[in-house]
C-alpha cells in the first residue's frame, strides 16, 4: 500500500491534521494507496511557500534559458520512468496501458519541452516613434503564484500542461491534482525535485474540492491566477470564489462535440475517427465527438459498420496491451453513465449495441460498460444534449449541411468538433460556422502545442497553447524611453 504525501516547499509532507483518503482502483475497486487530505491549512502552506519563492526565490529571475535546462531535466526523468508513470496511471484511473505509454506519458513530457523552448524564444514589441524620440518596449514578466486544478480523466498529461507554461514563463505553482487520480501527480513532483527545481516553486497538494484544499486555492489572496480543467459547474463556482481577489482565470470545461458525417465522406475514415472520438479512452474525454450527425444517404449504411467497429473494440483489463477500452474511473460515474443508457432508451432512441455493465470474470469487480451505440438520436434529448463522459455514442441523422451546422450549435458547449468529408466547401464552411474551439477536419484529437486550445459558450473561459499561454501565464510590461537623456 503507497502513501501519498503533499509536496510542498521541496518537501514531503502529510497534512497538518493528519487526516487521509483512500485512493481506488477502477479495475476492481481496491484501495491502492493512503492518501494525504489536505485541508485550508495545507492550501495555506502551499500557497506561502510559493509566495516566498516568487517574492525572493531564484525562479522568477533566472533567464529563460536557465529555466528550460530544468524542465528538460525532468521531462528527461519522466521519460525515463515511463512505465512506471504509466503503470501508476493505469492502475488509479483504468487508462488502457498502451494509451498511457504512448501518449499520455510522451506528451506529458513533451509539455515540459514544448513550452521551456517557446519560454526562452518569446518575442517582444517595440514601438519607435523617432519623431517623437520616443521608444516603447514590452517585457514579459511572470505573473506570480499559478493555482493548477486538474480532472482525472488525463491525470499527468493535463497537469503539465498547466504547470509546464506557469513554469516555464517564471511563475511559482500549487498544483492540484484530482482527487480520484493522486498517483502521477506524486511522481511529477519527484520527478521536479529529482531535476533541481529550487523549493516552493512547484507544490502538489493532495485532495477534494469544495470545502477543502481545492476551494481555499481559488480564495487565496496569495495567488494571482488559476488554470482549471474540469466540470463547467466547478468552474463557475471557482470564479465566484476567484472574484473577490480578482484572479486571473482560464478555464477549460465540458463539451458534446459534434461530429458531422457528410455523404460524401471517406467512409473508413470516418467509422474509425468517429469509433476513436468516443470509445477512445473510454469516452472520458472532455474533446469526445459524444454526437454523431450523419447525413442520410448514407444512415443506414454507417450506422451498420458504426455498429460492427463498437463491438469490435477489446473491452478488458487497462493492464493489458491489447485493450482499447477500460474501466470507467469509479462506481458513482459508472452509475451516472448507466442512468444516461436507460434515458436514452426511455427517451425514445434505439439502442443498437451494449448498453449494459459488463460484469463477467475479469469485469467482476470492476466499473465496465460495454461501447453503447444509440441511433436515431433528437438532438434535442439529453442524451445529445448532456455530458455522459462515458463510452456512449447517440447518432443523429440530418438531410443537408445546415441542418448539420444548426444542430451542431444547438447545444451550451462549444469545446470541439469534427467534420468528415472530401468537399473542401464544405469543410470549410463547416469549420467557420460552428461555434467551437476546435474543429477537426477528417481527422480528431491532433494537436500542435502552438495552436490555441479551449472552449467556446459553457466550455471555457480564454485559450491556452503558444502565445495563448504567453498571454494567460505573463505580464505584459511597456517602457518608455526618450532617446535623449
Ligand atoms: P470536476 O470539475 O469535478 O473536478 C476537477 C477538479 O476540480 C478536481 O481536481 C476537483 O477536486 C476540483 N474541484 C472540484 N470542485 C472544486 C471547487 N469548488 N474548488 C476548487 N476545486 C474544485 O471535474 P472531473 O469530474 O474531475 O472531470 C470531468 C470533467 O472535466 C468533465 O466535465 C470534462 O468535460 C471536463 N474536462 C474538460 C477538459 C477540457 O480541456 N475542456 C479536459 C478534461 C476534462
Ligand atoms: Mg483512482
């Protein structure tokens, strides 16, 4: 049984009133660690040893370059304990294991690289105006202590992104993790400490939300801005609490992304981008192409070989190579989702495949849910509306592609979306009149790290990713000069 401990000023610590939770795993509900619960007294501790650390520490001064020779450290680290990062991730949140090797783990450090190199090339304005003898130039300074909040569904990929840009533009960070997923996060931080990141500029705290060491980061007058990903709910009440001290805030909150299916489409490629928008990391995926529009001509015929794709997927034990759908994350969201199958059934769709919890051998124990498929959707049912979060797909038919546009839109979130088809016509016209941070043409789940990522409508508040970031994470500074002394 691990023990897991805040790390906070370069040092492991349990809470200051000793009080722990147990972690679980989804693959069949043990408990597979001890876990520090830190309270208001823990966020406080946290929060003065990144105050001291950005107030007088050597982070915010050192140049860029200095910087990135840390981070590379500990992408470095993280690469070199890939499998044990992705055995720990497996095992606390039910990712399929070849996810989590080579993509998540990967990225995680690639994060770290990505946005210490751009850190170290960011450009800076200047604004002569000799008629005047007169110079303006920006600086780009860090902002101060960075409160990162992450969702358990890609534990240590979301992580650094948050924590890599606060970093690796001069920032100090408390960082915490979700409490269903404390595992990586606890090997993050070594992997810091292990690099020679000075105390106080990275502390991972431990626990819940509301009440506890999640909302006193938010209130805190110490810190000066927050990076949430989760719930679109959670965000709404950390910036009520963020108001009050006027935080900084970017927020990346749910989606129900459409997915359009022209007729004219590569059919292969658009059943296994639509399978892999879905049932991909078991639909716990805030960027899920969760409602499938297909155009009629060909309905019937993609609903067929949609169908044959789902059932074909491997549904097993995360540890395993082979799998490609696992476990949902706890007992609670399994119900949550189970009560959205029977809605859909109730609200009149037709359920073309699973729909049930899967509970034989290996599953026994375990949160399973066999890939669902729903078909002849209304996009106004809750089941295209909602969330599920799970690996459930409602397909949606539609006549032309503006009936595609205008339900794509009749939805509160705008997170993402995919457009599959051969007409560049459409396909650009698509891309501009859906309301949605991102849209994917024939293809899902790219990224450049340069490009701005977040959500329109209830999926976000700003954009992160490349100068996004450099935005979100730094103060921009103008002087001006005359010429003449
Ligand atoms: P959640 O909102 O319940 O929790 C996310 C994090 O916020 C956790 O660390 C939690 O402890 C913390 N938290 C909860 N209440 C808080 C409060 N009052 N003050 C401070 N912190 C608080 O979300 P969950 O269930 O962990 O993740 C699933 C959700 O995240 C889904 O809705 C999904 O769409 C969204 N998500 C969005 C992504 C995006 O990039 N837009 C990416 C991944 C997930
Ligand atoms: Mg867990």
């Amino acid at each position: 049984m691990q023990h897991i401990q805040h790390y906070i000023d370069g040092q492991w610590q349990d809470s200051a009133d000793g009080v722990t939770f147990e972690s679980v795993s989804p693959i069949d509900n043990s408990v597979i660690a001890q876990v520090a619960r830190g309270s208001v007294l823990d966020a406080d501790r946290a929060v003065e040893a990144a105050r001291r650390a950005f107030d007088s520490g050597p982070w915010p001064r050192m140049s860029p370059t200095e910087r990135k020779k840390i981070l590379h450290k500990a992408a470095a680290l993280i690469e070199e304990r890939l499998e044990e990062f992705a055995a720990a991730e497996t095992l606390d949140v039910g990712k399929p294991i070849a996810e989590a090797r080579s993509k998540d783990v990967p990225r995680a450090a690639y994060n770290l690289r990505f946005f210490a190199d751009f850190a170290e090339f960011t450009h800076t304005e200047t604004y002569a105006k000799p008629w005047d003898q007169v110079m303006t130039y920006t600086l780009r300074e860090p902002v101060g202590v960075a409160v990162c909040i992450s969702p358990w569904n890609f534990p240590l990929m979301l992580e650094t992104w948050k924590i890599a840009p606060a970093l690796a533009f001069g920032n100090t960070t408390v960082l915490k993790p979700a409490e269903q997923s404390p595992l990586t996060a606890a090997l993050l931080a070594q992997a810091f400490h292990d690099a020679g990141m000075p105390p106080g500029v990275v502390n991972i705290v431990q626990g819940f939300g509301p009440d506890e060491v999640g909302e006193r980061l938010t209130e805190h007058p110490g810190v000066d801005l927050i990076t949430f990903t989760g719930e679109s709910t959670t965000g709404s009440a950390i910036m009520t609490k963020a108001a009050s001290t006027l935080k900084r805030c970017s927020f990346e909150l749910g989606g129900k992304s459409a997915a359009i299916v022209m007729a004219d489409a590569d059919l292969d490629k658009a059943v296994a981008g639509t399978i892999d928008g879905i049932f991909r990391n078991q639909g716990e995926v805030c960027l899920a192409g969760s409602r499938l529009m297909v155009q009629r001509p060909v309905y019937d015929e993609f609903c067929a070989r949609y169908v044959a794709a789902a059932e074909a997927l491997q549904v097993g034990d995360p540890r395993e190579a082979d799998t490609q759908v696992g476990p949902l994350v706890s007992p609670e969201h399994m119900e949550k989702v189970l009560s959205y199958i029977a809605l859909g059934t109730a609200e009149g769709a037709k359920l073309l495949t699973g729909g049930t919890q899967l509970t034989d051998g290996v599953f026994a124990e375990g949160n399973y849910v066999a890939p669902t498929v729903f078909a002849d959707v209304q996009n106004s049912s809750r089941i295209a509306q909602e969330e599920i979060f799970g690996p459930v797909q409602a397909i949606v038919p539609f006549d032309d592609v503006e009936d595609a546009i205008a339900m794509a839109n009749d939805n509160r979130y705008g997170l993402a979306g995919m457009i599959w088809t051969t007409d560049l016509d459409t396909a650009h016209k698509v891309a501009r009149e859906v309301r949605t941070g991102t849209m994917w043409v024939n293809c899902f789940f790219i990224r450049d790290l340069r490009a701005p990522f977040g959500g329109m409508k209830d999926s976000g508040i700003g954009r992160e990713g490349g100068t996004h970031s450099e935005e979100f994470f730094t103060e921009a500074k103008a002087v001006v000069m005359k010429f003449t002394s």
